[in-house]
C-alpha cells in the first residue's frame, strides 16, 4: 500500500520513496507471501546496511526496537534471515578453535545425536523451532492483533540475540577445557537466554497492554514454554541423529 507519511521518519512523501531517510514508502504489514518472496529471498542473497546496528538495538532496546521495525521503522536494521545466518557462521567457526567436543563435557547419550545434526545441519536444526515458537507467541499475546507473520519476524530476530549468547559457551570452550567451568558457563547462558526472552517479549509487548501483572505473568509464561519447547526439539533431534546418522 502506499502510504502518505514515511512510518520510519514520520515525514510527509510523495513517489516511491521517502525524500528524508529513503524507506520505500509501500512499507505494508508483514504477510506470509511478503514473509518469503521478499525477506527469505532477498535475506539470503542480499546483505543490506545495518548489522551492527541491529546488534545494538537487540541489546540496548530489543522489544521496543523489533516493535518499531514490524510497525515500519526497517531502513537502519539488518535483514533477519540474514542476521541469524551471519550469527550462525560466526558460532561454527568458533566451535572448530574449542579445546573439546560438546560430548565430553556434557552425558553423550544426550547430546551425540543433536552434535551429529548441528554439524551436518546446522540452519535447519535452528530454525526447526521457530514456527512453533511464533505459535506460541501468537496465541498467549493474541489480544496485542499481531498476526502470525508478525510473530515469526519478532521470534527470528529474538533468535539472533541467543545466537549471541551462545557464542560465550564457545569462547568459554576456547580458553579452557576444564569441564566444570564449561558446565557452569552453560548454565550462566541458560539463565542469560531465559533473561533476555523475558526482557524482549516485556519490552515488545508493553505497548499493546495497560495491565502490567498481566503482562508479566504472560511474559514468564512465555519464557518458560520457550525453554520447555527447545529442550524437547533438542530431545528429537538427538534420537534423530542418533538413530539416522553415523
């Protein structure tokens, strides 16, 4: 749709584009059909201006900054396909400088299935869960009207910033190999993840909602599913692996 004030600057347009910052001014809502011919495609083999400040919007004000990039503020951020990618890459090439293998520092029975599918399939296994997280999201902050492409973009962007987190673990994994360090490190990142999710979803939602005990009973709730959900995709896909690759 074409649109007569810019939704990134707020200055009038006319044409195409905004004379001010540039957005195209047929910014629309987010839709399953926008989701994949442009985002997927254009995030995979397009790589626009903004990583970095993507990076520091995703932890200084990540909510409030994914809120205002799906309301249409997107000419200063990364493409998200592309973000998690990038973050991806920069993971597998930290764990090929670790000092061990994920299966010597945590039970092998519960893991050498999941380090078997990470290894050969790395992008499918991470983003297996976000459909189901976007469910989630959908449903328990329903009266918010974000649809449920909406909720895929703000889930893969939350995606990037654990990404992030990760990233200690194998830099922990680096300089030392001492097992109980990389355990209690594991479970610093666990609390940090859980934190964040918590802090993104509080951050984004707050606009849609005046009742704050409300809100952050949803969020807790949210937070806690997302760490349900993830240690079961990772249960699967260990017996996966285990069961289908040697």
């Amino acid at each position: 749709m074409t649109i007569e004030y810019c939704l990134n600057c707020e200055q009038k347009v006319s044409g195409n584009f905004c004379s001010n910052c540039g957005q195209s001014t047929h910014t629309h809502r987010y839709s399953l059909h926008h989701f994949f011919v442009h985002d997927f495609i254009h995030g995979i083999f397009h790589f626009d201006n903004g990583f970095f400040y993507t990076i520091k919007e995703l932890f200084t004000r990540p909510g409030h900054s994914i809120r205002e990039f799906i309301q249409g503020k997107r000419v200063k951020h990364f493409n998200f396909f592309a973000m998690v990618i990038i973050l991806l890459a920069l993971n597998y090439f930290l764990s090929k400088w670790t000092k061990t293998e994920l299966t010597d520092v945590f039970n092998k029975e519960s893991v050498s299935g999941l380090s078997k599918v990470i290894k050969g399939y790395s992008k499918l296994a991470t983003f297996l869960i976000i459909p189901i997280n976007a469910l989630l999201s959908f449903f328990i902050f329903r009266k918010s009207r974000q649809n449920y492409t909406e909720n895929l973009v703000l889930n893969i962007y939350l995606l990037a910033g654990i990404i992030s987190f990760r990233a200690i673990l194998y830099l922990t994994m680096i300089v030392t190999n001492d097992v109980e360090v990389i355990r209690a490190t594991n479970l610093v990142v666990v609390f940090l993840i859980f934190a964040y999710t918590a802090i993104f979803f509080y951050q984004y939602f707050s606009a849609y909602s005046s009742n704050r005990i409300n809100l952050v009973l949803r969020v807790l709730l949210i937070s806690v599913l997302f760490i349900i959900t993830k240690q079961g995709i990772n249960n699967l896909i260990n017996e996966i692996g285990i069961k289908y690759l040697h």
